[in-house]
C-alpha cells in the first residue's frame, strides 16, 4: 500500500512538473481570460491592475501545490490574493466582479491540468480524479477566504460616520424606536425610495434629489449599492416618477419604490424598491418601479409560487402545436384589453370568434376557468416575457 502512495506521489509530481514546464503559457492564458472580465473604469489605475497579475501568479502557485499535494495537505491562501480583495474594495469594485475573475482564472488552469493529465500514461481514472479533487476543494477555500477579506475590507473602508447612519437607518427599517436627529432628515411628507445598484456616485443622487425639489437620505449598505429615499411634502407625480425613472444608465440600476406617506411610507417604499430591484436585474433593464410589476416582484421572491406557476399555466399551453404562442399572444391581448374579447381581437387582427376559440383551448389545456384564475395566469405569462427578455439581453 505504501508503494502504491509513493507510485501516485510521483505521479502527481509529475504532473506539477509538467505544467512548471508550461506556467509563461498557463499564466498569459488565465491572465488573458482574467482581465476580459469587464471592469469599471476606477479599476483601470496601475495599482489595481498590477495587483490581479500579482493574483493571478500566485493564485497559479497555489493551484500547483495543490496538485502535488492531491487533497493531503494544504498551502497557505495566496496574500496576492487577499490584497487583490482589499484593493478591489477601494477601487469600488464588486465582489461579485473579484470572484468572476477568480473563476474563470481557475477554470483556465483546470483545461491545462486536464491535457496535461491526458499525456501521463502512468494516471489511470481514480489518480485523474484525485488530481483534480485536489485544486477543486482548495480553490473553494481560496473563494472563501477572498470573499471574508473583501467584507472585512468594506467594513473597514466605510467611515465610522456612515456605519453609524446605516446602523440607525437599518434599526429604523426594523420598526425600532431609534433617535433619528443626526440622518438630518424628517420622516413627515413623502418619500419615494431608491435602491441604486452600480458605480454610481453619491453627488450624482444628491444631484437627483436637487433636481426633484426632494431632501435627501442616503445610506450605502455596500461599495455597489445605495439605498436613498426623496422626501418631500407633496407627493411625487406621474410624470415626476417617469423622469426619475429615465436616469437610469447603462453601469448603474434603479429600483423606484411607490410614493410613501410618513414613516411608514418610508419602509413601504423602500421595502418596494428592494423587491422590484431583482427584476431589473433580471432582464438588465437600467431603471424600474414597483408599480409596474407589484405581483411579478413579490412572487419572485418564492420559488415554490413561481414553479408551480410556470407547471399549471405555461407547460399546458405549450402542447399547442405552435408550442403555445398564438395562446400566449392571445391571452396577453386580453389581458392589456381589460379581459374584452372584441378589443383583444381588434388589436391581434383576428376575429372575435377565434380569440373565443383561443380561450376556450387555455381552459381545456389548464383545467381552469379564465374567471377563476386569470390572476394567476396573467402573472405567469409576465414571468414568461421575463425569461424571454433575460435570454435575450446582451451577457444572458
């Protein structure tokens, strides 16, 4: 048995020395992929980007004794790599940007490993396994140690004055009974809430808040996101919502909560941003408000409710022999119409007694009466336009 250790120490030796023998390849490659990952253009400076090619060469170091190692010892996290996460946090890049990176990095090396493997004669399945094992679980310790560093690191970067304002704003959200004297905003009149997602820059909210006549309250609960509230005696009109909603722009996402009165107004409207937030994030939309999807953002949020949607009311149409899109059209023609079949037909160009036809295969398809579960129906064929945006926006 100890033989058989020693054969397969040898071997992973072996396979670290082959690719010692082609780390300049494996290293411009995985930098390559690395730095395709789009960044911001704070990210750009010469310290950030000497600091993921530093990464980039010791992260390689740590895979390769990790390979050697096969799962039966563990290197020390890369501190080219915890720097990375710190200095990621300062040039006000997301962590969801640094593990991207990270990934594709690891995915570069692991198609090295597996043509290097595939030329080891001596490697049979069990020792291929093993040797990819061995990277795998370390790579994972790696993402979590980048991902601990970067929120100490955002802990750390955000002042002692604004921890304080988002721990008073956080409290107050929960309905504790907090002193609010030193967020310097009053919570009478109205407020409109925003949850902005992107390099966005706090002058150019206050900008926003000026621009509407609005006091402002603005909190950063991390480096990419700012929860705002426009607060103001008269509400917001129509026309006023739709302009703040066009400010959106391609690096920064808006979610606009519904107007809100008094305090309560004030978690409601934040509470609707957050919520309508995924959505916009979803289909890649720059800006969105609540009001246009109020049911599509709460069923979003449980899993069970948007399943069993798309298995009682999608799936069935889809065994129409167009795969369920004439239904579909139909049914969003009656729907827009107010559930009026002459106007749903007008605007399809077809007769009203093929839009009765259409709806009356719906019911035979579902099982289900449109009177009895229109809502639901309507619902599900808004979550099936947002799958259909998603895959066709540009990154899907």
């Amino acid at each position: 048995m100890s033989g058989l250790t020693v054969d397969r120490s040898k071997i992973r030796n072996a396979l670290r020395a082959r690719l010692e023998a082609r780390r300049t390849e494996i290293e411009q490659a995985v930098l390559a992929r690395v730095q395709s990952i789009a960044k911001p253009a704070g990210a750009r400076d010469g310290e950030y980007t000497e600091s993921i090619r530093s990464a980039v060469a010791a992260s390689l170091d740590y895979c390769l004794a990790a390979v050697e190692l096969g799962g039966e010892g563990s290197p020390p996290i890369p501190s080219a790599s915890l720097l990375e996460a710190r200095l990621a946090v300062r040039h006000g890049v997301s962590l969801d940007e640094v593990l991207r990176r990270s990934i594709a990095g690891h995915t570069v090396f692991s198609d090295f490993l597996i043509e290097v493997a595939a030329g080891e004669e001596r490697l049979e399945g069990l020792d291929l396994q093993q040797a990819m094992r061995g990277p795998a679980s370390l790579f994972d310790r790696l993402i979590v140690a980048i991902s601990d560093e970067f929120a100490r690191e955002s802990d750390r970067h955000l002042s002692s004055t604004a921890k304080r304002r988002l721990d008073c704003v956080s409290r107050l959200l929960a309905g504790e009974p907090v002193g609010a004297s030193g967020l310097e905003y009053g919570f009478g009149g109205w407020h409109t809430g925003l949850v902005v997602r992107g390099q966005v820059s706090d002058d150019s909210i206050r900008k926003l808040a000026n621009s509407h006549d609005c006091r402002l309250l603005l909190v950063r609960p991390d480096v990419e996101t700012a929860w705002a509230w426009l607060g103001r005696r008269h509400k917001m009109t129509q026309s006023e919502l739709a302009h703040l909603q066009s400010t959106g722009s391609s690096q920064v996402t808006f979610a606009i909560g519904a107007p809100g009165n008094g305090p309560v107004g004030w978690r409601v409207t934040h509470r609707q941003a957050l919520a309508a937030l995924p959505v916009a994030l979803r289909v890649r939309r720059n800006s969105i408000r609540y009001d246009e999807i109020p049911l599509l953002a709460s069923v979003m949020k449980d899993d069970l409710v948007v399943t069993s949607l798309r298995e009682l009311y999608l799936e069935p149409l889809g065994r129409d022999r167009d795969g369920g899109i004439a239904l579909r059209s139909t049914l969003d023609a009656y729907f827009a119409a107010g559930r009026n079949v002459s106007s749903a037909a007008s605007a399809l160009g077809v007769s009203r007694q093929t839009v009765t036809n259409r709806l009356n295969t719906v019911e035979r398809y579902t099982g289900r009466l449109l009177r009895e579960c229109g809502t639901e129906l309507e619902v599900a064929l808004q979550l099936h336009a947002l799958d259909e945006a998603a895959a066709q926006s540009p990154g899907s």
